[in-house]
C-alpha cells in the first residue's frame, strides 16, 4: 500500500497476532459478506482462455503477484479446486524476503500468492482468468489501486513453461480483443522463488474483514468473484491455518 494509506497498517499489524482480537473483528464485519463497501476496482467480464491445460489428477502451484497480497490470497482462497493460497514475496532474494524490505522497493520482490490447485477441479486458465478479471488491474504499471511500488506490480510467476505459453497465449488474446481499456502489463518471470509472508500476513481478509483497507478494495472483489464465477465460487474459503494442519 502507499506510503500514504499503508503506514498505518505496517505499525499497527500486530495487532494481528492477537487471535481474539482478529475474530471478533471477524464476527463484527460478517455483514460485509452480503453488502461490500463500493469497489476501488471495477472486475471485468472477460473470455476463458483459448489455450488451456488439461484436467489432470494430483495437484499443481501458481504464483501471482497483482498488488497487495492481502486481496489477491482473500479472493483464491473462494475458489474452488484451490487447496492453499499463501502471502508471501517472489522475485527477489531469500534474505530479503521480509515485510518491511520488500516495501522499500528496492528487493526485487513482488507481494504475491503461490496457490495450490486440482487441475481436475480448475485448471491453470481459469485461474488467469479470475486473476485477470477479479483479483486485480492487469493494466496498472507498478502500482494497484492506491499501492505504489514494483512490488506491487502485476507478474505472473510461470512455474514451468507450459505455464508460461498458456500464460502469453492469454495476454494476446485478451489484448486483441480490446476488453481492458488500456493494454495489459502483466509480466512473466520464470525462475523465482516463493517465499512465505510472516504469519500475521496469512488469512488477513477474512480474519479482518472491518479493516478500512479490506473493505474498500478487497471484499469487493470476493463478491465479484461469486457473482462473475459462480462455479467457481465457494462460501467457504481454505485458510492457511486449516491447510497446514
């Protein structure tokens, strides 16, 4: 977040660590569910990707990076097939991966959410496309909303080169159709490694749902998320604490 909006959030979040507090906050801001606040954001209808990979047993990962993690982790974790979305940084390296550091933008890193998916219940494709309508502004260069920074920047972090193709074939796409109003900058990086954001970063949506920041511009796009994909779309999201244990 800028330096304008996010400080207080960098001094205050340890008040996260605090359980208790972070569910009765919870329990407090459950009305936003049915009625979020008015988006920052608008989502945008778009096309399934024409390239896509195959239903296939087991479980694969995908890495995002579309600004503040909080946001995109709160939205994949509503989608069905997903079974873990993590915060954490990309791009940069393993002793730089560090809240505070990483917001200098000077690390390399990108705030991003590695997610664990079935292929046989969503596929690669269909996560770019929530990703590219929901999730975030694919046309915003180093910055999201009122984030500014490369570590806010819009990067798809290919894991193999399947990935990558499928990825690039759906940039085309989407760019030749003209339904964004400015081209995308999404870029790709292949190569990086992920690295877990501090635990009080984890599950931050839907433990803090009265957060001014949560409310304006990332529980919008969970009610976006089931209204544009509501196959997709599951009420319950899969939290890391419940992953990891």
């Amino acid at each position: 977040m800028t330096d304008i909006q996010k400080p207080a959030a960098r001094q205050s979040l340890n008040f996260a660590r605090g359980a208790l507090a972070a569910l009765a906050l919870a329990a407090a801001g459950a009305v936003f569910w049915q009625s979020p606040a008015v988006s920052a954001e608008d989502a945008v209808v778009i096309p399934p990707p024409a390239i896509d990979e195959k239903a296939a047993s087991g479980t694969e990962t995908a890495i995002f990076a579309g600004g503040c993690f909080w946001g995109v982790q709160g939205v994949f974790q509503h989608v069905k097939g997903v079974t873990n979305a993590v915060s954490g940084y990309t791009g940069g390296k393993k002793d730089t991966a560090v809240y505070e550091t990483v917001g200098t933008g000077r690390t390399g890193h990108a705030e991003s959410v590695e997610i664990t998916y079935e292929p046989s219940k969503v596929t690669y494709g269909q996560l770019l496309q929530v990703y590219f309508s929901v999730a975030h502004n694919p046309t915003q260069l180093n910055y999201q909303g009122p984030d500014e920074g490369t570590q806010y920047r819009s990067t798809i972090f290919a894991e193999n080169d399947a990935q990558k193709n499928i990825a690039e074939s759906y940039i085309a796409q989407l760019d030749k159709a003209k339904v964004f109003s400015k081209p995308i900058v999404t870029t790709l990086e292949m190569g990086k490694t992920f690295y877990p954001a501090e635990a009080y970063h984890q599950d931050f949506l839907t433990l803090n749902p009265t957060y001014p920041y949560i409310v304006y511009n990332d529980l919008p796009k969970v009610a976006n998320l089931k209204q544009l994909f509501p196959a997709l779309y599951s009420e319950k999201p899969v939290l890391v604490q419940s992953a990891s244990n």
